[in-house]
C-alpha cells in the first residue's frame, strides 16, 4: 500500500467530547501520528457517556470514545502542574497540529494559547473549536452539540406544525462540524508547505452549525419568509405521499415519497388498488398535498400489516422512492456498507472485537486505514514521553511521582 497523505504529520490532540477528537480522527485515519492528551482531573466525558460495552460502565468501555479515537496514541498530562505543561510545550515543539475544543480562554490559562506556542514552533498549524468562537459576547459559553442545535435554528424546524419543537436528542451539529474544521486543517497544511508558515484557525461551532439549516436562512433572506416545522411532509416541492410509515415490528418504519400523479397510479397498483387510490381527491399531486393528513393514515393502514422490509422492496421494484428507517442493528448488516468496508473490526484491550467507523470517502491513491482501536486511559504516556520527547527514564518517574501526569 502507498504511503499515507499524512505519514509524517504529528498532531497534539487537546480536543475532547465530540468535535475535536471527530476532527483528529480524520488526519489519524490517513496516516497522521495524534497523540490524544487527557486527564484524569477532568476526565473526558465521553469516557462516561454510555453506551458502554456490554453495559459495563468504565473509562475504557464507552463506545462514543472508543469509535471517535481509533488509530490514536494517548497520554495522561496534568496541565495544573508546572511540569504537566512543560510536558505539554514539549510536545507541541515536535508536532505540526494542535488541536483543542475547550471554551475560549481555556489553553490561555495553562500558557498555552496560540501566541505561547508559536513562541515553541514557529510555523505550528492549531486550530480552536469553541461552542462560540474565540471573540465576540458569548465566546465563553460553554455546551454541547444539543445546546448547538437551538441556538443555531436547527431543533426549531424538528417537529411538527401544531407542537412545539422537539429538537434533537442527539448532539446533532457534533457530526458534521469536524467536516470543516478537518477541511480547514487540510487547507492550512497545504498554505504550510507552499508558504513555510502556520496558520491559527478558530472554528465557530455555532456559525458552522448554521449551514445545517440548507435553505431556510436563504428563504429568509431572500423571500423574508420564516421556514417552521413540517413533520416529515416536504418543503419547496409537492409530494404526497411523503414520510415515514410505521410497518410491522416494534418501532419499525419505511419512508415513501411520491412526487408525480403517474407515480401515483402506479403506487396504487403496487398495494392493490385499494378503493381509497382511486379517490378523485388524490388523482392530482395539489389534491393530495391538501388531503395529506387523510392520505397519511390510508397509506399507513397499508404498510402496518406489512414488514418494512416487504413495504420497501415491493415499493422500490416498481421504481418507486422507499427506503427503510434503519436501526443500528440494520446499519451493521447492510450489504452496502459491507461491500464498501465501512465499518472496520478492531481488537479492544478491555472491549474485546467491536466495529468502528473507518471514513465515508476512499482515496483511490492513499486509503484509509483503521488499524489501533482507542488508546486506554494514559495508555502510552510513558512511551511518548521517553521515545518521542527524549525525556529519560529517571526523568519520567520524578514527574510521575511529583503529581504531572494525572
């Protein structure tokens, strides 16, 4: 196999929860060396967030942390203690990126913003991932990606049209912010290696977060019309029906979405020309955005009966738009992601086997490899101390001993 696009890029990774180790997990999976700094002072809280390997809670079990951290080497750093943050410049001085996700004024505080460490490596590539930014009125709040979620717009628009919001119970905007700031570091290496300077780069998350809500800011701004919530029912175009059906099974759905009224004909035909397809009311796509509501319950009484898998491939091999509302156990036996090897099985220390998230794109010239499950906590801090900061031995085990790696 070629070598990796960025074999030879170390990386500082202070980031932690979500964004951050999600952006270092990019370069890790292309071959870049990220040595994942922690504490145990104030633990990650991933490391605590369930779910945990066969609901065995520990610091080493927690499957978020497990699947956002492959490929990566880490160490225990106590950044309250003089030492720990002699450690920590140290390491920033052999490393090409830094990266960090605290609220703003954090790395500050330890002497190691920015300003403090361009002072160690001239030409460092580091990038912040604060909630808010690192300027501006709010940019010491601190959150997390559901708090991201109604700040940003996003949870207004998730619901339906009578109710109120329902939001997101998942750190929604988690999941595609390191998109940009993973995009952004890639940019500031290429300016590094054309120009010999580093660059800083302070990511917003609730600006990037912004660009989850597709058009509606563009509805706003161009046709000040104020986008709300829709349910499952389709914004700027006609179609009927359209949304997710409960099938057969416990929590078991399958979306359909028909546009046209010759889609419609032939979506009668498929589910038996019942009496109700043959409706006057439905023969045209306005009559049946009007009759949603009742085109809803009809559609259902069709596919409650039925599997979603029955409801999907009966639907699609007639040409029409279905597909099934996976669960994970769905997601781990799709034929698609198994042929394209998404997921990669790795073996865990304390986990045993477990699949991991590789990346969603394939570089045909340098791909991806998933090949170290997450480092256990403070795993490889002696290692990276004595091998790749030449620390020695003896040196090591006064720290240890005076409290710098906690």
């Amino acid at each position: 196999m070629a070598e990796q696009v960025l074999a030879g890029i170390r990386v500082a990774d202070f980031a932690w929860q979500g964004v951050g180790p999600m952006t270092s997990r990019y370069l890790a999976h292309h071959g870049a060396e990220v040595i994942r700094v922690e504490t145990t002072t104030h633990p990650d809280v991933q490391r605590s967030s369930w779910p945990f390997k066969d609901n065995i809670p520990g610091p080493n079990r927690a499957g978020y942390f497990n699947n956002f951290n492959t490929n990566k080497r880490g160490i225990l750093l106590n950044l309250g203690h003089p030492q720990g943050v002699e450690v920590a410049r140290r390491l920033v001085a052999c490393s090409d990126i830094v990266t960090e996700a605290f609220s703003a004024g954090v790395m500050a505080k330890y002497g190691l913003a920015y300003e403090d460490l361009v002072k160690v490596k001239p030409d460092l590539i580091m990038v912040s991932m604060a909630l808010m930014g690192q300027t501006g009125p709010h940019r010491r709040y601190r959150g997390h990606g559901m708090h991201l979620a109604a700040a940003s717009g996003v949870g207004y628009l998730i619901g339906w049209p009578d109710r109120r919001p329902v939001g997101s119970p998942h750190a929604y905007t988690d999941f595609f912010v390191p998109h940009f700031a993973a995009c952004a570091l890639l940019a500031a290496l290429d300016y590094r290696r054309r120009t010999g300077r580093g660059q800083y780069i302070d990511v917003s998350q609730f600006e990037v977060s912004i660009h989850a809500l597709e058009t509606a800011v563009l509805d706003y701004t161009v046709n000040g019309r104020e986008q709300s919530r829709n349910g499952n029912r389709l914004i700027g175009l006609d179609a009927a029906p359209h949304g997710a059906y409960r099938c057969r099974g416990e929590d078991r759905w399958c979306t359909i979405a028909i546009f046209t009224d010759a889609e419609w004909r032939r979506f009668g035909a498929v589910i038996g020309a019942p009496v109700w397809a043959a409706n006057a009311r439905f023969a045209t796509v306005g009559g049946r955005v009007r009759h949603a509501d009742e085109l809803d319950r009809l559609v259902e009484s069709w596919t409650a009966p039925r599997t979603a898998e029955e409801v999907f491939h009966q639907l699609q091999g007639a040409g029409l738009d279905a597909g099934i509302v996976q669960s994970n156990q769905d997601i781990h036996r799709d034929p698609q992601l198994e042929h394209r090897g998404h997921f990669w099985r790795l073996e865990h220390p304390e986990c045993g086997p477990s699949k991991y998230d590789g990346p969603s794109f394939r570089l045909s010239r340098t791909p991806a490899v998933v090949d170290r499950p997450a480092p256990l906590l403070g795993q490889h801090t002696q290692q990276v101390v004595t091998e790749v900061l030449g620390y020695s031995d003896d040196e090591f085990v006064a720290m240890l001993a005076a409290g710098a790696f906690e």
